[in-house]
C-alpha cells in the first residue's frame, strides 16, 4: 500500500470521540488499524529507517492516548489528521 492511500483515510468523529474512553479496545484497535501505516510511511518518507518509523508509531499512539481524554476535535478549527501528523512530525524529530 502507497501512503497515497492513507492520505485519503477520512476522519470519523465518532471513533475519534470513542478514544477518550481508555476501556474502548475495539476503538483503540480500529484507530490504530486505520492510522498507522499512515504514520509509518510518513516516518520512512522522512528517511528513518524501518526500525526508527515503529517506534514513530508506537510513540505517537501513545501520545495520542495521553491527549484523548481532553481532546476535543472540532473540524473548524483544523483536521485531525494535521494534528496527528504534527504528533508525528515531533516524533520524527525526537528520532533524529
């Protein structure tokens, strides 16, 4: 799969709502199943290597998980994918 792909993942608010309930494992997997190549392939694009894009992706799911309970997704205000790869950007950065 190309991250072309990913790109055109569209943002469900009712998942991103879910998330706040930490107890929600059928969410959590769902968000993960959907976003993590795109996060992935956006690390390699960066040029990490394989091994550094999973820890990008591991370190940005947990840091997803740590905003969830305040997080309030208001499209007006900007995508939750630009937030999310904003997360990953930092992650990226962390690596290098």
């Amino acid at each position: 799969m190309q991250i072309s792909d990913d790109e055109l993942i569209r943002t469900r608010t009712t998942l991103i709502n879910r998330l706040q309930n930490w107890q929600d494992q059928a969410s959590w997997q769902e968000f993960f199943d959907v976003y993590w190549k795109l996060i992935y392939f956006y690390a390699i694009k960066s040029g990490l290597t394989e091994t550094e894009a999973q820890d990008v992706v591991q370190e940005t799911m947990f840091s997803v998980a740590k905003h969830m309970p305040k997080f309030k997704y208001d499209r007006k205000i900007g995508s939750f994918k630009t937030w999310l790869m904003n997360m990953t950007r930092w992650r990226i950065t962390d690596q290098f």
